[in-house]
C-alpha cells in the first residue's frame, strides 16, 4: 500500500438473517455497505461491435446485501 494512505480496518454490521438471530457479518469491502457499485455492462452495436460501459448496479461480491459472511477458514 502507498505510503500516506491509512489501511482501512474491515466493519462489523449486526445483521438478522433470521427472525430473532442476530449475527456479526462482515461489511462488503467492494461497495462500503452500500450494495451498489460500477458494473461493467456489455452495450451491443451491430455496425462496430459493441462496448463496456460501467452502470451503477449490484453488488458482485454481497449480492447487494450490504455484507458478506465470514468463513471459519478466513479468520
């Protein structure tokens, strides 16, 4: 990492995916929680082929869900 820049420490959000059950999830490092970011959408053009353009849209990594779960394998 470049010096100067501050190494961001990963959120915590409680999240209740059940009913009653309350977890600690990881918030999405791709999006900061928001559970939309720039996507890459393919924009066809018959005459000169097409090409990718970035949109807002969903989350590739949290599906949108603003977190992702942590693995007992990651920690």
């Amino acid at each position: 990492m470049a010096k100067g820049f501050p190494i961001k420490d990963p959120r915590m959000v409680r999240v209740s995916t059940v009913p009653g059950v309350w977890e600690w999830m990881l918030e999405c490092p791709e999006c900061d929680g928001a559970g939309v970011t720039d996507v890459e959408v393919a924009v066809p053009d018959p005459i000169r082929g097409g090409y990718l353009s970035e949109e807002p849209g969903e989350c590739p990594a949290c599906q949108g869900r603003q977190y992702v779960e942590i693995d007992d394998n990651d920690v």
